[in-house]
C-alpha cells in the first residue's frame, strides 16, 4: 500500500446533543483512493460522526476538511456537491419510486443533474441487478438490493468519497460478501471509501485503515492487516484499559 494523501480531515471534533457529549476530540485522516474503516458498538458515535461530516449535526468545535477546505458546519447539499455522499443507516430508497426514478433523485443536485444520463449509467453499470429491474417498484426489492440501490443512489451524485453506515446490518452472509465485492469494485473506480461496521473481522477484511471507536472515542487506529483481531475485540467490547 503505497503512501497518498488524504482527502478528507476530521480534526478534534467534539459533537452534543443538547448536554450529552457524543463525540470527544475525534480526529481521522481518511486517505485519497483507500477504504477507511470505522467500527465500534452500538452507541459509540459512529453516525454521530457521519451525520457530522454530512453537516447533518453540527459540531461543538473541531474541524472537518475535504481537500484541504472546511467543510465544517457546511450545508449537506454543498457537501454533497462539493463531493462527498452517505449511503444512511438502513439505507434511504423512495418505496413509492421504480429503480430508475430513485436514482434520477439521487442525481438532483445542479452539478450532478447536468450529467444524470452518464451518472445513472456509471450507477447501473456497476450494479446490473439494478438495471435489469430500473423499471421495477422499489419497494419490491429484498433487503441486500436495497442496500445496493442505496449505494447506487450515492454514485450517481459522482462523489470521490463515498460513506457507508452500517451496510451489511440485517443481510445473510452471502449477500453481505456481494456487497463488499461492489464496494471493492467501487473503490476500484476511483472513489475513496469511508465504511462504519459492528463487525470486527468484516471490518478488518474489507479496508485498507480502521479506526476503532469506543463511548465517542477513537481508541485505537492502524493498518487493517496489522491489527491485531482479538486487540480490536477488546476494545470493541470495552474490556480493560480502552473501558
Ligand atoms: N438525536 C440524538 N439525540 C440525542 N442523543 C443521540 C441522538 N443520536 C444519537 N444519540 C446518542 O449519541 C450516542 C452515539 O450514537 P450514534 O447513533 O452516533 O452511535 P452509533 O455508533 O452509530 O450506534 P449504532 O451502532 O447503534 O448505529 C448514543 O449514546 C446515542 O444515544
Ligand atoms: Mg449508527
């Protein structure tokens, strides 16, 4: 894995909800053309710090930069233009819309619209199960084509990174590989990827650099492939010195 630079900073972050202190001095160097891993338990901050960089919650203090300018307390829009995009928790798919028109929403923003013939197209070429189907209700698709249209739909705004929060939650195994294949392939394209997973070996398997979250604290980073499993484990699990 040769050294690049990052393309996304996230610098001392502190995020509240009203008093409660959700995330505290989070800071991650999320590198150009990598995937980034983030797991920790359920309530450790993971989308709070997702949301953040989305300009979904707006942080206390700290910074976040996307090449080099701040993005911190930015319109999600703007952000979103400027180019970095969330597949959401649970995925964020129109029922009441077919394949097709779901994408042609995710493609609304002025820069992306211009191009939203091309965009849907890159969108369906790494997703041909979608395309076979583009005139089918969304509704009808099952839990793992959802989240695929959902990560579809995060393409077709042309991001160069691209956020994922919790994709495999609630699939079986066999479609839970398919979608790392996709997001191997996505990254393959060109797009950096930043993912947030509860599973410490998936997590390890499926990124280049993880972070490890515990009680909105980065407790631990590193190369995916040199950290050690059961260290993570312990961490994740709040067990001694990261409790
Ligand atoms: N809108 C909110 N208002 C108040 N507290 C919140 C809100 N959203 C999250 N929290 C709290 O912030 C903490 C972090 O939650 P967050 O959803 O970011 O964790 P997470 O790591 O994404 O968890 P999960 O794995 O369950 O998705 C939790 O204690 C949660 O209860
Ligand atoms: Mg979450």
């Amino acid at each position: 894995m040769s050294d690049t630079g990052s393309i996304l900073k996230i610098d001392n972050l502190n995020v509240h909800y009203g008093d409660f202190q959700a995330l505290y001095d989070v800071s991650m160097e999320i590198k150009k053309g990598r995937v980034t891993s983030i797991i920790g338990s359920n309530g450790s901050g993971k989308t709070t710090l997702l949301n953040t960089v989305m300009g979904i919650n707006k942080p206390t203090s700290g910074s976040i930069t996307l090449n080099d300018k701040d993005i911190s307390g930015m319109r999600t829009s703007k952000i979103v233009a400027d180019g970095v995009t969330m597949s959401p928790e649970g995925s964020s798919i129109f029922e009441d819309m077919t394949i097709k028109e779901n994408l042609l929403m995710g493609a609304y923003l002025p820069h992306a619209r211009k191009r939203k013939t091309e965009l849907v197209e890159k969108a369906f070429s790494l997703f041909p199960d979608l395309r076979e189907k583009s005139g089918q209700l969304a509704s009808l698709l099952s839990g793992g084509q959802r989240q695929m249209l959902s990560i579809a739909k995060a393409i077709v705004t042309d991001p160069q990174v691209i956020i994922c929060d919790e994709i495999s939650l609630g699939l079986a195994p066999v479609i839970i590989k398919d979608i790392y294949k996709k997001i191997k392939e996505i990254n393959a394209a060109g797009m950096t990827v930043l993912l947030v997973e509860q599973e410490v070996k998936r997590s390890l398997k499926h990124s280049d650099y993880s972070y490890i979250m515990v009680k909105g604290r980065v407790v631990m980073e590193g190369v995916s492939g040199e950290l050690p499993e059961e260290e993570v484990s312990s961490a994740y699990f709040g067990i001694n010195k990261y409790a």
